[in-house]
C-alpha cells in the first residue's frame, strides 16, 4: 500500500510520500514514490504515485523521456496541460499492460498527484484517476490524497484551510497524517519524503527525508501524543441520562 498527500494554501504547496511497497507480507520493499520536473525560473512540477508498482514506474519513466526531450510535462503551458499530459501515458501504458495484467487477475491500479507552477499561472494541484481524468483541488478542499487515505484524513479535514494555514504548518499536519497512518497501517512506512514549494519561487529548495528514527518525526510524534492526551483530560465531562453522575 501506498500513501502520498498533497495540500495547497495561499502560500504554495507541500507534498509528502512515503516509501513502501508490498507485495504480501514476506514481500516489503523501500521504493521512492516521489518525483520532480524542474525547469529553474519556469517551471516545477513534482509528481507522486500510488498503485502497481510496474504501472507507475513505467508511466514515470516515460514522461521523463519526453521531458529529456523537450516534450510532453516540458512544454506544457498549463498544469491542467501537464495533468492531462500524465493522463494520456497512462492511458499509454494501460495499452501495452493491461490486457496481460488483468489476465492474470492483477488489476491496473495507478494513481498519480501532480502539483507546481508554471510561469504565468498560480500553483495547483491534480489528481490523476487510472483512466487518465484529472481532478483540481479547490480552496474549500485543498488537499488531495491517493493510496491509504482514510487514516490520515481526520486531521486534515479538521485542520487545513486555504486562506489560514501557513506552509509550515500544513507540513506539521502532513506530518501528523502520516504517523497517523502508519501507526495503524503497517503498509504505509518510512522513508518520508517532504517537499515545501512556496509560490512564485519556480525551484525546489526545501526537501527532507525522514527515516522511521529522525529526531524531528519521533518529536512531533510524542509532542503530539501528548497535547492529544491532555486534550482529552480538558474536555467537559459526559453525564448519563437522567442523572448527575459523570461517566
């Protein structure tokens, strides 16, 4: 399993991944699922992917082919251009594989978020369905999440807002919503690969990998065990029906 996020605020960009991949248990792999198309001063594009592992290798290394070409996410004039680029490789290689796959009973599983800038337009955020369609985040929802989802979700419902949150705290929720994740999907695991772009700055200058032993990752993690617990201890009590008595 897989679990990649992306969330946009009135600031820029964070997007974060995590690095491993599993085909059963006696079969758990470290494998980088984040990638970045960068043109200093034009454009930056930083692409994640969750699903077959082959499908999304194979759909990477064809868009930096076309990069190193000059092509495809290298003339894009849009993101949406750029996602729909994405799109149509895989649709590409849905072609080549995906009668063999399915065949075998392998399901072609694939999706991509792909966020940046492109000289001219603001930063955005897509996420890219296995057929090839992309959606937008908005302001009233801006962050989108592919692979293991549901666990890491409640913190950021409850926390991002567009026009609020600053990048530096949207990567304390990334954060969060990923030890969120991993402590109750053993599929979901480290390395953590976060990436802050901040509008208008077209490179990537902030980037760290966090391994499951960083000092920062096991701080947050604690800090935020413990501000919960003690949350919890301030809240009001809870009375039963009928009677004055506090569960």
């Amino acid at each position: 399993m897989t679990y990649c996020l992306g969330i946009k605020t009135h600031q820029g960009l964070v997007m974060a991944s995590d690095s491993r991949t599993n085909a059963g248990t006696d079969l758990v792999n470290i494998c980088r699922k984040m990638f970045h198309f960068v043109q200093p001063g034009e454009r930056v594009l930083t692409l994640m992917t969750s699903g077959n592992l082959s499908i999304s290798q194979s759909v990477v290394t064809l868009l930096r082919k076309q990069w190193d070409e000059g092509k495809g996410l290298a003339v894009a004039e849009t993101l949406y251009d750029a996602a729909r680029v994405c799109g149509q490789m895989m649709r590409y290689v849905a072609d080549l594989d995906r009668a063999a796959l399915e065949r075998d009973d392998f399901k072609f599983n694939t999706h991509l978020i792909l966020g940046g800038q492109i000289h001219g337009q603001t930063h955005d955020l897509y996420l890219i369905y296995p057929q090839g369609n992309p959606i937008c985040s908005t302001e009233d929802s801006p962050f989108l999440q592919i692979g293991e989802v549901k666990y890491g979700r409640p913190i950021l419902d409850r926390g991002i807002r567009y026009e609020q949150t600053s990048l530096a705290d949207a990567s304390k929720y990334a954060i969060i919503s990923f030890d969120s994740t991993m402590r109750s999907n053993v599929t979901v695991g480290p390395p953590i690969d976060l990436m802050i772009y901040e509008k208008d700055n077209f490179e990537i200058t902030r980037h760290r990998r966090f391994s499951e032993e960083d000092p920062a990752l096991v701080d947050i993690r604690a800090q935020w065990e413990r501000a919960l617990r003690r949350a919890i201890e301030e809240l009001p009590p809870i009375y039963s029906d009928h009677t004055d008595r506090q569960f």
